[in-house]
C-alpha cells in the first residue's frame, strides 16, 4: 500500500554528533542511520566527522574506520569488500549503493548520508531485514528444472545460447534493485519485484531449463509482474550495471508471445 | 488485505494465492490502445480545429461521413478503455484495502462503460439525425 510519510515510530531524530579529531586535515562528515528495535524508540541520525586521509577510499572503509575507531556500536553487513558478495548494500548519498564499491569523494552532498535499504524493517542500524526478498526469490525456484533424464555428463549449452544470460546471471542479490522501486514499496507482498523477476528471465531463458511454461503462468499475474511501470529506478542503481527492467520487458514480451 | 499474512512462514507468503492466470490481457490492450490513440487523438484535434470555423450544419454533415463518425467512435471506445484500464492499474497500486480496490474498480469499470455508450449513442444520433 502506498505510504508518503514514515510512521511516527519510524521518523528519525537527531543523534549523537561525534566532532572531527583534533588537527584534522580533510574532515568529511557522515550523517548515519541508528536504529535497535530491542531498545525501542525512534531511530536517530548519528553524525560523524572523521578525516578522510584515516580511512580508504570507499564509503565501506568510512563505516569501518568509525566502527574501528569512534562507535564500535555501529552495525552494518560487510564480506568481500570488492562489490561481488552484496552485502554492504545501503542508502548512500540518496540512492541505493554497495558501500565497498561506492567512492566517498563520489558522493554529491558534502555531508554523506548513510541509510539502510529503503522500505525494508531494520534489524540494527544499516542491516535490513531482507527476509521476504529470499523468500520472492525462493519462490520462482532459481534452479535448473527439466524433464528430460540427466545426461551422463553436463547438459551442454552453444556458446550462442550461453550469450543470453549475460546481463542476468551476475546478478548478485543485494536488492539494491527491489529496494529502490516505488512499485515494490507500495505492493512488496504481491509484486516479486526487479531482482526477483531478472531471476525469472535468467532461468526462463536458460537453453538448458525445460520449465518455461511452468514459470511463465507463475508470473502471469497483475501483480507478480505487471506491478512493473518501467519507473527505471532499478536499472540506474543496480551497481553491478544490469537492467532488471529490460528483463522485465522480456518476460513480458514473451507472455505477449504466447497469447497473441 | 490479503488473506496470506502474519504468521506464515516467508517463502508461503511470496507465494501467497498463487498467480491470478491473467494480467497480460489488460497490459497489452493497454499498450494496444494506447498506440492506437496517437493516430486517432492526432486526428481528433486537426478535426477539431477544421470543425471549429464551420456552422451546426457543416459539423453534422461532417459527422455524417461513415469514416468520421466511426473514427470518433473508435476515439470514443478506446479513450475510455485505456482510462478504464489505467484507472484500475492506479486503484490497485494505491487504494489501501482489498474492499476499496474492489469498490474503487467497479464504481470506475462502471462511469467508464456509461462514458462510452452515451459518447457512441450521441455520435449516431448526431450522425442520423436530419437537421
């Protein structure tokens, strides 16, 4: 349902201000989202300066060296620091962003506000509860489907018809995608949304999966996939640079294809 | 609100009533109509201004012509389905409760369908009609 304003629970208040060090040379400022359910209360935006020359140059090595060095408290997703694992993705600087990937000096406002992936329940601070997005995602059963017996060795794909995935497969489902569009805000519970339905594509396009029809009719749906209005909010944020709504329009081309 | 909530496990929720079988039906006629107003809507308006200089008369000897009167008629019909249709893709986006949805898109389905038999019933009768 659509919503425009926050709860009142939800409304953020002003946090703590931790000052910039003493002789600092390059102060940059971040303004970060601070929220722990367990303590109740309105979340609040914490401001740290630290000097930029301390920290690396993404906004990951920010939120480290403030955890390390100012705010063990601060909690946020993190592993592979190189933008292919997903997990430190967050609201960077008003859009949706892998903090590993996302360079600090690349940020638009002086000030770099940190949030957590929009629309999502907050289970501390920058971590979203990212539940119901698995749950879309293990629902259109993202694996190879087929009636055919298995072969005695690997079921072989031409070069050709491999060519199709590229644009899907690497997808690394940090929902940086889902999280940004307005569509999947306002109908989460029915619309599968971007990084789900570039899923789909994927594995309706696989030359190898014989469940085509089968995944097909589990989309025909005016929710499951036509909640999509091409807003385009997931193609310009997707930081591995794919376009989930071009998926999208293929699968909606193939439903075209099969009924006209 | 949908009858999957609370306290289903994740992966039941996502699937929740399972695909409702339709919806392409209603995108692609949207589409359909959609491209099938430009022609029309651009032709609507130079008759439009064409008809503007002319008296009662000259307007309803226009009408009379089979391929005026049956392009406003097919202005007319796929005008209110494509609103019909746009209506109920923003009523279902942003109406709050199941029971509003359902209200909202009848009360429109209906204003919508009187829309189109008075527009067409008015062009034949105009087109019929001796001065």
């Amino acid at each position: 349902m659509a919503e425009f304003v926050l709860p009142k629970g939800s409304r953020p208040v002003r946090g703590k201000e931790h000052p910039a060090p003493e002789g600092v040379k390059n102060p940059r400022r971040f303004r970060i989202y601070r929220h722990d359910p367990d303590q109740g209360g309105n979340p609040r935006i914490d401001t740290y300066t630290i000097d930029e020359k301390d920290a690396g140059p993404m906004v990951l090595d920010a939120l480290i060296h403030i955890k390390n060095t100012i705010d063990p408290t601060l909690t946020f997703r993190r592993s592979c620091r190189e933008g292919i694992c997903g997990s430190c993705a967050m609201a960077i600087d008003g859009t949706n962003a892998l903090a590993c990937i996302k360079e600090t000096k690349s940020c638009r406002n002086g000030v770099v506000a940190v949030y957590p992936l929009p629309h999502r329940p907050v289970v501390k601070d920058l971590v979203p509860d990212l539940t119901a997005l698995y749950a879309q995602y293990a629902a259109i059963q993202p694996w190879l489907k087929t009636q055919t017996p298995a072969p005695s060795r690997e079921r072989k794909q031409p070069p050709e018809e491999r060519a199709k995935l590229d644009g899907l497969y690497e997808c690394i489902l940090c929902f940086s995608c889902s999280t940004s569009c307005p569509s999947y805000w306002w109908n989460e519970e029915k619309f599968f949304g971007p990084a789900t339905l570039l899923q789909a594509c994927r594995w309706i396009l696989d030359s190898r999966d014989e469940a085509a029809p089968e995944r097909l009719d589990q989309l025909e749906d005016p929710f499951r996939l036509y909640r999509c209005h091409t807003i385009l909010n997931c193609t310009s944020v997707c930081p591995k640079g794919l376009n989930p709504a071009r998926a999208i329009a293929e699968i909606k081309k193939m439903m075209v294809e099969r009924l006209a | 609100m949908s009858a999957i909530r609370g306290k289903y496990a994740p992966v039941r929720r996502a699937l929740g009533l399972g695909a409702a079988q339709g919806g392409t039906h209603h995108w692609w006629t949207a589409k359909l109509t959609a491209i099938a107003l430009i022609p029309l809507g651009l032709w609507l308006v130079a008759s439009v201004i064409h008809l503007a200089a002319l008296d009662r008369a000259g307007v309803l000897e226009w009408l009379r012509q089979p391929a005026h009167g049956a392009g406003l008629i097919l202005f007319l019909l796929f005008g209110f389905h494509h609103s019909a249709a746009g209506l109920q893709t923003i009523m279902e986006d942003y109406l709050p409760t199941h029971a509003q949805k359902l209200a909202g898109i009848l009360v429109s389905t209906l204003l919508h369908l009187a829309g189109a038999a008075f527009g067409v019933y008015a062009v034949i009768v105009a087109a019929l009609r001796v001065v």
